[in-house]
C-alpha cells in the first residue's frame, strides 16, 4: 500500500518542508512550581516587561496578544523598559544567587511528542542573557542584542527532537529546553511549559534579563525581557515579598508550594491569629469544544483567590479544573474532514483538520484549501505529500498524508500558520478541506 510504501520517505519528507513558523514567550519569571502541568496565576510573584499589557494573571493563559518577538542587533526586546511596565498586580522579579527559578512560558504546538504531534518539532537554544547592573533604577533603553549575548547567565538547555529519538523519549517528562510540558498534549496550543535555572553568584543591583529561544536554529530568536533586582540573600529577597505578600517559600521540585506568607519572626510557629484560608472563586466559562462532532472535551477553570490564604491560611481544596463532554452526536458521513480554527491572531491562525472514522480504505490524503498561500506554515500528525504541483501550492492548497502508523491513530492534522495576505478571510467557512482517493 503506499501509506507503507511512502513511510521510509517520511522523515526526508518532513525535514524538506523547510522552516517553520514558531511563537512563545515568558510570561511568568519567578513561578513557584517546577515541572508544573496546569497553569497557576496564583503562583506566579513575578511578571516579564509589561506583562500587564500582554500576559495579565487575569487573563488565559497562551493567548496571542503580540507578545511574541524577533530580536534585532538594535531593539532586543519586544517593548522599551519604562516606569509603567511593572505594577503591584504584575512586579517585577527579585532573585538572589543560588535561588531556583522557574520561568513559565506557553508551549504554542512546539512541542516534539508522538502522543499528539510528531517528533521533528525542533528546539535549538534556550539561554538567559542579561544587561551589565543597570546605573539607574529605571533605564529608558535596553543594550544592543551582542551586548546581551556577552553576558550569560544561564544555559537552559535543548529539547530532544529528530529522527534518532524514540518514541518513548518524546512523551517523557521533564525535559529539558523549552518542551518540557507534561500535558501538552491535554492544550498543545495553551499547555504549560516551564524551565528551571540556578542563579550563579551576581552583584547586587538591577539588571535586564532577556530569555533566547532558537526555534528553528540558533539564528531564529524570539525573546523576551524583564527586570531583576538582585539581592544579595535569601532573607533580603524574603523582605521584599513579605512587603508585596506573596509566598516566600522556593520550588523544590516535590510539588507546588501553597502562595501564602509564611509565619515571620515574632509570630507563633502554628497558624497566624490573623490567617486567611483560601476559598474558591466561581467556575469560569466553559472553553469551545474540542471537536464539532463526535464527542470532545470542554474545560473550565476557578481560582483560589476568593479569598487568596494569606499568613499561612489553608489553601483551597479540591480540582481548579472541570471537564465534560461535549458535541456528542455522530459526525456527518457525507464528509470525511472538518476544520476548527482554535485561535487567531492578527496575522495568522492556529487550527485542527478533525478525521472523522471509520477512515477510507485504500491509499488517500487530505487536501485542504484556504484563501491564500501560507507564508509559513507547520502541520503535525501529518507531513505534506510532496507529489503537490509547486504552482497549486503557491494557490494555498496542500496535501498532507500520513505515511507513519503513528499518524494514522491520530483524530485531527494540526496546523499553525501565518496568512497576512488574507487574514481578514480566514474563516472556517471559506477553507474547503476533502478526502481524496488515490
């Protein structure tokens, strides 16, 4: 059959496509988790520049809102540090030498694990840079990008990807790099992904930290900055959260630690008289469905901050996330596909061709039209059949089969592209995807 035929060309395949179009950032520096796999806002005490603006702790976690950024030699960060870029809600961060820090960042579909997409995604650099001790306390421009890649402070590592990885490899947790999200494959698009970094020996003072990530190689950057001050002790770094009331306990790697202050100096060791134990918020709204038809999940979240435990208050008790079935009546038989854009932004869209089953038998491949021609474009659970005429391509059709036995079991071809020439037309109605026999 040519699925089984066409699988030995599958990794040629895949690594011909090219390039692919990657986006991340930070939005958390100071995360109080390590290997964390549902994302926390209560648990982060410490945001990137301007986070209010583009990763707000009210706000879902993973939505595009710009954030993501190519640093140049001349503007290395996405937005210029002011006296705004920080608030009492979304701080700045404080370390001091020897802490464990997690950074926490949104996987976006870059993650490498056969469960939900392939073992090609690349992950080529992960590097914390940061400013020489900044002579002001509030800078108006950041160095140029060499300056900052003169001064590491941390090498976080890469992610295992390619064809010599097994299987097994791909879905094991942690990782290193940017990948290590234990359930990527629950959101690959919103999943939680975090890193953990030792602070080495620094001065005291301010500094800009900037975070590299090298999707397709180390030449393909995105970053994200924010400001540090660095104390010169723990107990100096406790006194600055006491003064915000955030926790000042430090990840351990055995779990979360609870976002309450601990019992300080001069109080009693057991429960604080004044504690504060935390109650649950209401349930949010239920997210979209993940399928149209034939059964799919929907989740909705609460928080713990109704109130927040403070001064070593019980946290709350009990699952932060709800889930249910949704959109269970039998898919249509006249159609073998259907697409869900599941986010855009506003130069491209994430989405899901869904297979619906039985599949037909035989040798096939999904054709999928949309509007224009992808400026860049990334599919998983499925590489692109390259017997395509370049010009029919060039029109913003593709053909995408599924030559590995892996893909095969998949229920969806995921996508991530960018459209700037059409993104006004983008919608569900207007991308036209079949079946076709061969």
């Amino acid at each position: 059959m040519l699925h089984k035929f066409l699988s030995t060309l599958a990794v040629g395949l895949a690594l011909m496509i090219g390039s692919v179009h990657g986006h991340s950032w930070i939005a958390c520096t100071d995360y109080l988790e390590e290997n964390g796999a549902d994302w926390n806002p209560d648990l982060c005490r410490a945001f990137p520049r301007d986070g209010h603006r583009f990763v707000p702790k009210t706000g879902l976690f993973g939505r595009d809102t710009g954030y993501d950024y190519h640093p140049n030699e001349n503007t290395p960060c996405k937005t210029m540090p002011s006296a705004t870029a920080y608030n009492k809600e979304h701080p700045m961060a404080v370390y001091y030498p020897g802490q464990k820090i997690i950074l926490a960042h949104p996987t976006k579909n870059h993650v490498a694990d056969v469960r939900c997409t392939n073992k090609f995604i690349p992950d080529n650099l992960n590097k914390i840079y940061r400013s020489g001790k900044l002579d002001t306390p509030q800078p108006t421009k950041d160095p140029k990008l060499s300056e900052f890649r003169s001064n590491q402070v941390f090498d976080l590592g890469i992610s295992p990807f390619g064809n010599d990885i097994s299987d097994e490899r791909t879905r094991t947790y942690p990782k290193t790099g940017f990948q290590n999200a234990p359930k990527f494959c629950d959101n690959p698009d919103k999943a939680l992904a975090t890193y953990t970094m030792i602070l080495p020996a620094m001065s005291p003072g301010r500094y800009t930290f900037m975070w590299a990530w090298g999707f397709n190689s180390v030449q393909d950057l995105y970053s994200t900055c924010w400001e540090v001050d660095i104390v010169a002790s723990k107990a100096a770094r406790d006194q600055v959260l006491r003064d915000r009331e955030p926790s000042t306990s430090d990840p351990d790697g055995e779990g979360t630690v609870t976002p309450a202050i601990p019992v300080t100096p001069g109080r009693r060791s057991t429960v604080a008289a004044n504690a504060v134990d935390g109650m649950w918020n209401t349930w949010g709204s239920w997210q979209t469905c993940s399928r149209p038809c034939g059964g799919g999940i929907q989740r909705r979240i609460r928080r713990c901050n109704n109130p927040q435990p403070r001064n070593n208050g019980a946290p709350c008790v009990g699952s932060r996330v709800e889930t249910r079935a949704c959109n269970t009546q039998e898919c249509s038989p006249t159609s073998m596909t259907d697409i869900v854009l599941t986010e855009k932004w506003n130069t491209g869209s994430n989405g899901h061709i869904n297979l619906q089953t039985p599949r037909p038998s035989g040798d096939w491949r999904v054709v999928v039209r949309f509007p224009c021609s992808a400026e860049r474009i990334n599919f998983w659970n499925a590489i692109e059949d390259g017997r395509i005429p370049s010009e029919t391509r060039q029109l913003g059709e593709y053909w995408l089969i599924q030559p590995e036995p892996w893909m095969q079991d998949k229920a969806y071809i995921g996508f991530s592209a960018e459209f700037p020439s059409c993104i006004g037309e983008l919608e569900e109605s207007n991308i036209v995807t079949e079946i076709q026999l061969l």
